[in-house]
C-alpha cells in the first residue's frame, strides 16, 4: 500500500515536472530578480553611469509610446521591418525593467499591446521572404534573430507577467510564444540541436520561455536537447564549444556575440534553477569563457579577427557589457573588470549593472586592463591546437604578434593554418581580411555575408601564411578542413625579452608538412622589439610557395627592381582566392629581400632571406570583384619554388614621423641582411646581420619541444649546440 502511494507521488510529481505546474519562483526572475529591483530602487540618484543608463532607456521607451506601434510585415534581411522588429524587442525589454523599478503602468500597456499585435502577426507569417539559408526564421530571415527576439522578449514578458489577464497570457502565448517555440524544436529541430552559436541562441531563447511559462518540458529541451537526451541543449553546448581553457572554437568574433546567450541564460538559470550551479559547471567554463574572450582582443576592445570577423566590433558590443555586467557581480567584483567597463561606457539595467557603476563612481581610476601573453587550447579537450598571441608594452603603445593554429571553427572558420597577425600602434599592421560583410546594410547583399567571404576571405592566400601551388589548404573544403587541425610545438614567454610560439601543420596538402616559430625579442639596442619569423615547408615534390604580407599603410620603399603593370593588370590567378588580387608589379629576388611601409607614427619593414629562385610580388584585392565588395588592400608576397622552402623574415618598427612638424627619423630598416644557414629534421639556422654590426644567430629545434634537450647541429661545417626549443646568439 506505502509502495503504490510513493509510485502514485513519484508519478504526479513526474508530471508535474513535465507540464510545468510547480511552484515558481517569484517573478521577475531572468535577467533581474526581485532583490536586483530593490537594489535598483535604492541606487537612485546616486551612481552617475547607472543614472545615465535609467534616464537612456526611459527616453527611448517614452519616445516609442508616443509614437505609433509599427509591427510590420517582415520584408526584408537589414532594411526597416528587421530593424524594427530589432526596435521592438529591445524597446519590451527595457520597458519591463522600468516596470519594476516604476510600477508605471504605461510600461505594462506598452508591453501588452505589443505583444498582442505579434500574436496577431505570427501566426499569419509563411517562411521569411528574404530567408536565404538552412535556418530561415518568419519574423527575421533567419531564426537566429528570431531566437534573439524572444531572449530578450521574454524578458519583458516575465517582469510585466502578473499584469497582464489570464485571457491576454493565452493570447499571446498560443499566438507567439508557443509557436515560436514549436517552430524552433520541431522545423528548427536541427539548429536548436547544434553545437553552434546558432543552438546557444535557440536554446536559450527556449529555455527563458521556459521559465517565463513556467513549462519545465521547454526548460529541459533547452538544457539538454530536444530529446532530452543531452545529445543537444545548452550543458552539451557549454561541453563541445569550449577548450578547457574557456576557448571558444569558432572563433574571439563570435564569442563576442554568444557571450551574451551564454551568460544571459546562465543567469535566468541561476535564479530559477540554482541547484544546476551553472556557473560552477565544467570547472567554470563560463568564467573562463569569459576572461580568455577579453584576452583575444586588442588594447583598444577590438576581438583579434581570425575566422568570419567584422572589424568594427569591439568589447564596446552590447553583448559583451551585459556579459560583463552579469561577471563582474557572479565573479566577485573583479576589478580587473573596471577599465574595459570605463571604456565601455554603459551598463545594463541589472543588479551587475548597478555594481559596476557603483564602482566607477569611487574616485579611483581603475588600473588598465591586464593583458598578457597567454596561449589558450582548442577542441573540447584542448587537443585541437590553439591560438597563441604575444605581447609586449604598456596597453597605451603594445606590441601584439598572434599565430593561428587552431581546429577549423564550424561553419564560421577559415582554411589557413599557421597564419600571423601583427598589431602595434594601436591598429593592425599585418592584418588577417576578416569576413565579407556590411552587416544590416541592406544594399549590400541584404546585410548577409558576401560571395567573397567564400571566394576570398576563407580561402588560404587571403591571410598571411604559406599557400601551396595555389590552392587553399584542404582545397577549401569544410567538410576535410573540421576533420584536422594544426599541432602547438612550444609556447614560452618565461622571458619577456624573447617570447616565443611555434606550430605545425602536416594536414592541409597531402605530403606537406608546413612549421612556423615566431619570437618576439626585445634588445636593449632597438627602440622596439622585433619579430623573427620562421617558415619552413617540407613536401615530396616540386611545388610553388606563396607566402604573403598583407600590411596596413603607405608602401614607402622595396630593395627589389619591380615591373610595375600600370597600363594594364591581370589576375594574379584563376581561382582559390587568386583571382581577387590584381598583380599590381613583380620582381625577382637576388640576395634579401626588404619593402617598408608607414603606418601612424612608425615606419615598419619585413626583411626576408630569398634567393635568386624567389619571386616578389606586389598585389591589391580587388580584382573580379564586379560589385566591389572587398576592401582594396596591398600585400607583398614572395614566392618559392622547389620540394622545400624557408621563409625567414623579420618583421620590425623602427623610426618616427610626424606630418604636423615634419620630423622623419630611421625610416630605413637596421637590418642588412638574413641568410638561412641550414634548416634539417634538427633544426632550422638562421643569420641576421645588422647595420650596427651586430649579428644574430637563431637556433630553432624542429623535432619535439623540450624546454631541455640539448640539439647538436652541423651548420655549414661549423656544429652548432643548443638547450631549449629556440635560442638567439648575439655576435
């Protein structure tokens, strides 16, 4: 009798837990819970940042209650209906927090017949007109905004919930929410499963519907797939998407966007389900997360843009201050935290929020942010490679090299492996393009990703490593590309006078093996430290070589004779990327070769070891481009033929020049020259002479790395010993 009285308890509440019919928290409890009000309520007047973000939001939810409601008929992909159905969603959210901390009752008719008007539209609207992917939307060309709207939507309707009738719930619930939510778990079953930043926005847009309908059988789809099985859902997401190392795998770009879901979610789960101790999950992979997101941008808040990156965003994104308003409150007020959220400049309308702001109300200045060089690991268990970045220099004035050598990154990666990034001055030098987009701006292709992102950005010879007899590595194929990723060999910045990083790839082209060591050296004797670059590719026969520089400034001066072509320009190749570089000059290489640029206040030089087999080529982007959507940008590239090449190059800031004063000073490099000496299984030999005098011997390992193995090598007749992965011999 006692044993089917618990089976009949056990089996209630098991349906109970599925149809949502327990007791809930009290309400709001998303992104603010009822204590985050009380803290907003007694913050008033007081904290200048957080009274700016108040009388902000008032001002844009008064101006749209004083103007007429427009829930349009979707139409286009960036133009007026995406925008204002983005308008919207960020209006309801506001005005939900102002609800609470106000209790003005225009907020709740705002939010009220807003929603109404979607449950009436909703259910009218077939697939997106402009949808042009495999994730369409209704409301938006493609679900994930469809996803952000109702993130932020249910927000809105959680803090206005008890206002609203029983009859005016139904309404917009069987009119909006629910479809939306079946649409996303049934039609949308393959994204809101995926491990993609697409399924981290869908998951979290079902699961804070959730717990605003307090339907537990949404909140555990979110969480763990539409099968419940954990096969999908958001904790899955939290394992497959991060290295240990709090890596996000497609790339600093796109963890600048998906932060936001992450974290968002992260806190409705915190107030409704605390027993998951989310923030505690995986080791705090939420936390990590977050700081290795801050260390892959650059000192002025712009994410490092490898793979699909927009340029213009920076940690500045609203993503990324609600993220670090909910961080710096979950992670004990860090105040390390401080000086990006100065930078930013805003809060949110949270109990973070106000605790930031309080802070920066002190008198103190926070100290600068602090960045470091750090290498972070790809893959879910960090065996996919990685990234690593070196930094030298205050934030005011850094030097930065990164080198990628990661796994492809899902459906936003690019092909290169081994590619470098050069910062310094405060903007790129040598830059990687990035993605081909004007996103929103509806006359370029709708605001979506361009045709060149695929024909050009992704594809290897838009970025500086090595391409191999003009075909991309991998051959450009996604589906090859996500089976592979490249191999960290060393990483040590022990020294901050020579830091240094080093990879191989021995995947991207059959019998190829490509290996690239980076050394950041600061001598006492240079105004600014120096990179020395070291390229070495191995393969089974004859190839062609195409290392480029993609440097960002005037071209000032090349030690090369150069053809230049200026009556008349053709494609530097056919396909693969080549056909969007104009061959704008050429030149053959006798000895080294050297090309100058100026960018900002400093003059920048690549000096490279070359033979009389090298060829040098000064190229634009640009070329087949009808529509002109790339960007017209230089490089140099030097090419080598034969079974194996050494590209063996410095990379070095030297001088000053001011216009406003005309001051030019050292705008010639101070290197002379650079001879590969030996380069074998051991390790690779090379020599570089200044115009001082001075001469340096660099000694690189090429077999395991060991931070003590002693290498022996002959260097033409003369046996060279070394400990270490890398060392430099100064003369």
């Amino acid at each position: 009798m006692i044993q089917s009285l618990m089976r009949t308890i056990v089996t209630f509440l098991s349906f109970l837990l599925l149809t949502g019919l327990l007791p809930a928290q009290q309400r709001p409890s998303m992104l603010v819970n009822a204590a985050d009000i009380a803290a907003i309520k007694r913050s008033a007047g007081r904290y200048p940042l957080f009274e700016r973000a108040v009388a902000e939001a008032k001002a844009k939810v008064d101006a749209a209650i004083a103007a007429p409601m427009d829930v349009p008929v979707p139409k286009d992909a960036g133009g007026y209906t995406h925008e204002r159905h983005k308008q919207n969603y960020g209006e309801m959210q506001m005005a939900g927090i102002l609800y609470q901390v106000t209790k003005d009752e225009r907020y709740v008719r705002f939010i009220r017949e807003m929603l109404l008007k979607y449950a009436a539209l909703y259910p009218t609207l077939g697939t997106h007109p402009a949808a042009a992917s495999e994730a369409p939307g209704r409301l938006f060309w493609q679900s994930l905004n469809e996803s952000v709207w109702m993130v932020n939507t249910m927000q809105a309707y959680d803090c206005v919930y008890d206002r609203l009738t029983a009859q005016e719930r139904r309404t917009i619930e069987e009119g909006v929410f629910r479809p939306m939510v079946r649409y996303f778990s049934v039609d949308q079953k393959h994204i809101l499963n995926r491990i993609h930043n697409h399924g981290t926005w869908m998951s979290a847009a079902v699961g804070m519907a959730g717990f605003a309908m307090r339907d537990t059988s949404m909140v555990a789809m979110a969480l763990y797939g539409t099968n419940r099985d954990k096969k999908g859902g958001f904790l899955n997401q939290l394992e497959l998407l991060f290295s240990p190392d709090g890596y996000f795998t497609e790339g600093p770009y796109y963890i600048r966007y998906a932060i936001m879901p992450f974290m968002v979610f992260a806190q409705a789960i915190d107030h409704n389900r605390p027993d998951l101790k989310i923030f505690e999950y995986r080791d705090g992979i939420l936390k990590k997360a977050f700081y290795t997101m801050l260390q892959l941008t650059y000192t002025t808040g712009q994410f490092l843009p490898i793979n699909d990156a927009l340029k213009e965003k920076t940690y500045r994104s609203p993503e990324v201050i609600q993220a670090l308003n909910i961080a710096y409150k979950k992670f004990r007020n860090d105040p390390a935290l401080l000086a990006v959220a100065k930078d930013q400049g805003s809060v949110t309308l949270t109990g973070g929020g106000i605790e930031v702001a309080a802070a920066l109300a002190s008198a103190k200045e926070p100290a600068p942010f602090p960045y470091k060089s750090f290498e972070v690991r790809d893959g879910a268990d960090g065996s996919e490679g990685g990234v690593g970045i070196l930094r030298y220099g205050p934030n005011s004035d850094q030097m930065l090299a990164l080198m990628k050598y990661t796994g492809h990154g899902l459906s936003h990666g690019h092909y290169d492996k081994l590619s470098l990034l050069f910062y310094d001055q405060q903007r790129e030098q040598l830059q990687d393009y990035g993605a081909a987009r004007f996103i929103n701006v509806e006359p370029k292709y709708g605001g979506r990703y361009l045709p060149e992102t695929k024909s050009f950005a992704m594809q290897t010879i838009a970025h500086n490593t090595v391409t191999v007899d003009e075909r991309s590595h991998y051959d450009g194929k996604i589906d090859i590309s996500e089976q592979f990723h490249a191999d960290r060999n060393f990483f040590s910045v022990s020294d901050p006078d020579l830091q240094m990083m080093s990879a191989t790839c021995t995947t991207a082209y059959p019998g190829v093996a490509m290996r690239r060591t980076v050394l950041m050296v600061n001598d006492p004797s240079l105004a600014k430290p120096v990179l020395v670059d070291i390229f070495t590719v191995d393969g089974p026969k004859q190839h062609t070589f195409d290392l480029p520089f993609y440097y960002m400034g005037q071209f000032i001066h090349t030690n090369i004779k150069l053809q230049s072509y200026t009556a008349q320009q053709s494609m530097f190749g056919p396909a693969n990327g080549y056909q969007h570089l104009w061959k704008e000059a050429e030149g053959k290489a006798n000895g080294l070769v050297q090309f100058s640029w100026l960018s900002g206040q400093r003059y920048y030089s690549v000096s490279s070891a070359a033979d009389s087999q090298t060829t040098v080529y000064s190229v634009r982007i640009g070329a087949n481009d009808p529509n002109i959507n790339l960007r017209r940008e230089p490089a140099m590239i030097l090419r080598k033929t034969g079974r194996s090449a050494v590209f063996a190059s410095v990379i070095e800031p030297h001088g000053v020049w001011d216009g406003t004063i005309e001051i030019s000073r050292n705008a010639s490099s101070a290197i002379r020259d650079i001879t590969v000496l030996a380069s074998d299984s051991i390790g690779t030999a090379v020599r570089i002479d200044r115009k001082d005098g001075t001469r340096w011997t660099v000694l690189v390992s090429n077999g395991p790395a060991s931070d003590t193995d002693r290498h022996t090598m002959n260097v033409n007749g003369t046996v060279q010993e070394w400990t270490g992965n890398a060392v430099i011999r100064k003369h």
